[in-house]
C-alpha cells in the first residue's frame, strides 16, 4: 500500500493489482499502522481505495495455502492483524471514506462496512466470499454486517458468498452510494470538503459514542452519550460553533 498525507487528508492506496490488492498479514499489520496514526488535529479525513481494477480481494488465498500454523498460532495472528484493523477503524478519531473503484470481497467488503463513509463505482460487486474457502467472516464481519444489512441480509449474504452488485449494496445500506465511474473522485472530494468544514474532533466524539453503544443496554448507551456531550461542550470546536452562530458567521473549526 501507499500513503499520502496532504491538505488534510491522509490517503491509502492498498497497492497490490497484481492480486487484487488482496491482504498479506504483513499488509493489514501496516494498514492498521497507517489508520492509527490518523490525528484531528492534523487530518480531516482518512481516504481509502485500491490501485487498478479492484478496491481488495480480501485475505491472501495463496498465502494461505503456503500458511502452517497451530490453532494458538492462527489466534494470536489474526488477532494481531485483521483484528487490529478492525480496532484501529472502529476507534479512528477522523471520519474514514472509502473509494471503492472496484470488486470488495471477503476482507474487503469488511472493510468498507467499518468505513463510515462508502461510495462505490456502480461497475463494482460485493461478496461476502469467506465461505468459499471454508471461513467465517472475520475483520468485524460476523457482528458489523447484521449492524448494517439487518440479520437475515447478513447471513444470506455470509452463507451463500454471493456477489451483489454496487446498486444493490447501496438498497443494503452496505455503502452509502453507487456512482458512476466518471463520477466517482468527485463524489468523494464533495464528502471529504463537507467534513473539512466541520469540526473533526466532535465527529470523533460521535463516533466514539456510536460505536461503544452497539449492543448496549439504552441506560448505559445513554449515560457513555452524556459522557461524550460533556467532553464536546468543553471543546473548542463546540466555543467555536457558539460565538459563529451569535456572530452570524460561517465557524472556523481549525
């Protein structure tokens, strides 16, 4: 994969078009790196997409063919890459976007369900495609995607490993949007410029919020709420906001 980090923005390019862009361990290890150096203070928002044709196969099958581990072994290593991926995307303080220029399958579904943005060349197609070599989903998936889709949806989804095109991912909830092709940088330059002009930090409070509230009982998720309001009305972001709208000016929230 390759970084770039300019005018706000930290982008990653997964660079493997020889395998689809497809996640050697190695790989997410660094992808989890990458997202976790993502910082509010000095990015608005995290990019992701894939170099030629596809936006990730997902995990590397010839790897895995070559892969000679015990159970323990397997544990600690997933736990150590695709895991870390799913908490580094979970806990991201900047608004994640991804740029799906082509097929997301396996991992690569997963990781545009963790993105909190998602909008996808309507030429793209889906699949959660673990159980076509014998695996449960991982990377978040078998808790993210009823989240998403709804719980028949998912394990209809996850039973049968079925391709599903952009258009449809869309009616799932599972992106935001199909766009066409042409149309696709501009689509996710407009939602990145709409981010860069609110306040980032608070975007991460939300998020915080939202994503330790799955599953919880509504008095908890309530009060962690509350916690969170809390830490926003200290904010500059939030004194930013107040003396703007009482001025009748637009906020400057760098």
């Amino acid at each position: 994969m390759h970084v770039d980090n300019d005018d706000g923005v930290l982008r990653i390019t997964f660079d493997r078009p020889d395998v689809m862009n497809a996640f050697s361990t190695e790989t997410a290890a660094e992808f989890a790196d990458t997202v976790a150096s993502a910082d509010p203070d000095d990015h608005h928002a995290v990019v992701l997409t894939g170099e030629g044709d596809a936006f990730s196969a997902g995990g590397d099958i010839q790897a895995m063919a070559e892969r000679r581990e015990g159970p323990q072994e397997a544990y600690e290593r997933i736990g150590e890459t695709f895991g870390r991926v799913v908490e580094e995307m979970f806990e991201c303080p900047v608004p994640i976007v991804a740029k799906v220029n082509g097929d997301a399958v396996g991992a690569g579904l997963a990781i545009v369900a963790l993105s909190d943005f998602a909008y996808a060349d309507e030429e793209a197609t889906f699949s959660c495609a673990f159980v076509r070599v014998g695996l449960v989903p991982d990377t978040g998936g078998t808790f993210l995607l009823p989240q998403l889709v709804g719980l028949r949806t998912a394990k209809r989804l996850a039973f049968t490993g079925e391709f599903v095109s952009a258009e449809t991912a869309a009616e799932l909830d599972l992106i935001n949007e199909a766009v066409a092709t042409a149309d696709l940088d501009e689509r996710v330059a407009e939602t990145v410029d709409r981010l860069r002009r609110r306040p980032t930090e608070t975007i991460g409070l939300m998020k915080q919020a939202m994503h330790e509230n799955l599953g919880r009982h509504w008095s908890e998720a309530l009060d962690y709420e509350n916690l969170m309001q809390v830490q926003a009305y200290m904010s500059d972001s939030h004194e930013e906001g107040v003396e703007a709208f009482l001025e009748g000016r637009k906020p400057d929230f760098d």
